[in-house]
C-alpha cells in the first residue's frame, strides 16, 4: 500500500487535509471514508480499514472534517450539514483525479453522514456503517450539561474526548433538525451496518431502526464485544476485512490491460533489497525485496511516523529472528529430531551513547524450543543459533560501500 498526503477545498473554501492511500496493485476501486465525531482521519480503525480495502485493490481517501485534526477552519461553526457538504467536496475532488468513489464508509456520526450524502454522490454503489447512530441529534448527549448555557449564549467550550471545542447554537440546531429517515429509506445502494451490541456510546437500536428504514440489500453484522472506537486492534481489523470482503462484490474486478506488465511498479532485481520513500511529510517508505516481495516500512507515531509497518530496527532484529529460527529448523531436520516449533524473541537497545563514547548496541535473541528432545539436543540447538548467517554478520566486521546511482 503506498499513502500519499493530499489536501482539497472543503465546504467552505477551508483546506482540508487528506490521506490517500492506494493499492499496490491494479486499482479496482476507491472508497471515502469519514470518520467518528470529533475524531480524524488517523484513528486506528480508519487505518486498518484503509490497509485491508487497499490489500484488495481499493484505494482509500480519509480526511479530517473541517475544524478537526489538520484540517483549517473552526469546528464550533461546523455541523451534521457541513459535513455532508465535505464530502461531497470530497467524492468531488476523487473525482477529478479520476477516482470516484464507489464505497462510503462511515463511522459514528460520520455513517450517519455517509448515508446522508450517497443520494448525493452519483458514481456510489454501496455504503458502509459502522456504530452509527439513526439520528444525528444522538452526538448531543455528549455534551447535555452545557446544552442549555450554548442556546441562550450562543456557544460554550465542551470537553470531548480530553480535548475542549467550542460549540455554537448553529451547531445544535442544525444536528437536531438532521434527519435520516428518508435518505436511508431511498438510498438505493447496497448497505452493511456493523455494530456492536454492548456499544455504551450509540446503543444497537439504532442499527436496527436503520437496518429497518433501508431497503435490499442490507446487511447487519454484529461487532460481537467491540467497543464504539473500536480501539482493540482484533475488533479493527475484523471489521476491516469484514467491509473489505463485502465491498468486493460492487466493484468491478480489474480487466487485464494490454501492456499491464510494463506499468506495473518496477520491481527490484534479484538479490537487492530497494527502498522508495517518496512522503515529504512523513517516513513511510515502500520495501521491494527482488522481483515478488513488497511491504511498508514506517516509523512509530511516537517518533513521527505512522505506525504503518515495521521501523528500521524492527526489520534488523527479524532479520535475526528469521535467520536463527530457519537455522534451527535445517539443522533439526537434517538430524532427524523432532523439533516442532521454534519462535525467536529479539530486541534492540543502544547501551552507550555518550557524546565522546563509541555508539554500542545489545540485540537480545530469547529461543523457545518446542518438541519431544533431550537436553542434550536442545543445548546443541542453543549452540546452533550463534551460528546463523545473520548473526555471523553482526558479530563480524561489516564494510558498507555507499555509491551514488
């Protein structure tokens, strides 16, 4: 999947910031996604969802609603209309680049504004909820305690989330005058709702009253104990590629093209490793390892990256993990023990650093062996291990040949 940062005029003419992600592969389709009240477009489950519908050809656009994340504007002037108006702008801006989004997908009130604006949205063939609530007033009670004081002032800061906004009367008004009844009820689109029967935040009556206003075909899949966010990572990505698998039957799969072969991305030769990292704003770099393997590369969102696949020191110390579990197993087998399994924890440290000292680092290697052996051949398995290719390699001298290309 490669992710390139995007922006485009909103509603109002405020910039909007964007993630595009995109299929490796042949593009089959692309989805817009909208994410919960108050959220962002970085959220995990806009992420995993994006990752699993690119894997399948799909390339996604997240974006933050005006006012939120690092889009320009002021949230407390926004509302549910506002931001049915973004993405409009948005399926308007896919469209100029000559990627109209077949699939909405929306998650909290932004399901409620993805069935809101599909009638809206021409080239959509199918629309996607997840714990969306079928009235967009639901998102007040959120804020009840302050209700009162933003109607007769006019706005009044709520905390949300552990991050305060202003909220103005506009806002009020227009949610509580929202309703879905009827978009739901002629949407002529396919539609999946997923929610969670234990959701404490936008309880699972209100997939039912949407299940129940929409026409076929409609499905209903049940997130089992998922919280609403869906911040554990297994409810993420079940949804994910429960949406992904879906989605596939409304999209046209991709016709081989003539000269397909010659547009494809070039792959690294045999025995290369290829590194391309082409976001100016981030670190996300596409691995190409020889002529059939490719996979991201990232660095941690603590350290400013994404989080969207494995850091540099991460792929050094699976490297050695690789290494000593595959020597171990050629070992084994050649001898004709019964070594069943074997699983390799390593990590990093730097252990000096000093600003005169020389830089030295600890890679702690810990080997489980599992199967019927003896002591003896497990002490020769641990003896083994030291002798992998790779860590032959850090324990030796290594030369590195820097040239231009």
């Amino acid at each position: 999947m490669a992710s390139e940062r995007v922006e485009f005029e909103g509603h109002e003419g405020d910039r909007l910031a964007a993630r595009l992600d995109r299929p490796d592969g042949p593009l089959r389709a692309t989805a817009l996604f909208a994410h919960c009240f108050t959220c962002g477009k970085d959220v995990a489950a806009a992420r995993r969802i994006a990752a699993a519908l690119a894997a399948r050809g799909v390339a996604v656009l997240r974006f933050d609603f005006t006012g939120l994340g690092h889009s320009d504007g002021e949230f407390g002037n926004t509302g549910f209309t506002s931001n049915v108006m973004d993405l409009v702008q948005a399926a308007r801006f896919l469209d100029g680049r000559g990627m109209a989004p077949a699939i909405l997908i929306g998650h909290s009130l932004g399901g409620a504004a993805v069935l809101a604006a599909a009638g809206e949205i021409a080239s959509v063939k199918a629309v996607a909820t997840i714990g969306a609530p079928s009235v967009p007033a639901h998102v007040l009670h959120n804020f009840e305690a302050q209700l009162e004081q933003i109607l007769a002032d006019g706005s009044a800061d709520v905390t949300l989330g552990g991050r305060t906004f202003k909220l103005c009367k506009t806002f009020v008004v227009d949610v509580s005058a929202a309703k879905l009844t009827d978009a739901i009820a002629h949407l002529r689109r396919a539609l999946l709702i997923l929610h969670a029967p234990r959701d404490a935040i936008v309880g699972i009556e209100n997939a039912a009253e949407i299940f129940t206003a929409a026409r076929h075909p409609k499905s209903f899949v049940t997130l089992d104990d998922a919280d609403h966010l869906l911040t554990r990572p297994e409810d993420a990505d079940y949804a994910a590629d429960v949406i992904a698998a879906w989605a596939g039957r409304y999209i046209t799969p991709p016709a081989p093209a003539e000269g397909a072969a010659e547009d494809a991305p070039e792959a690294a030769p045999d025995g290369v490793a290829r590194v391309i990292q082409a976001d100016p704003l981030g670190f996300r770099a596409e691995v190409r390892i020889g002529p059939r393997h490719r996979f991201p590369a990232d660095e941690p969102v603590a350290e400013g990256g994404e989080d969207t696949g494995p850091g540099p020191y991460a792929l050094l110390t699976a490297s050695l993990g690789t290494c000593t579990a595959m020597t171990l197993r050629d070992y084994a087998r050649r001898k004709g023990w019964p070594l069943e399994t074997v699983t390799v924890d390593v990590t990093h440290e730097t252990i000096a650093n000093a600003k005169d000292a020389p830089r030295a680092d600890r890679l702690t290697r810990t080997i489980r062996i599992e199967g019927a052996l003896d002591d003896a051949q497990r002490a020769r398995l641990m003896d083994i291990a030291s002798r992998c290719p790779v860590s032959r390699t850090l324990e030796g001298e290594v030369e590195i040949v820097t040239r231009g290309a």
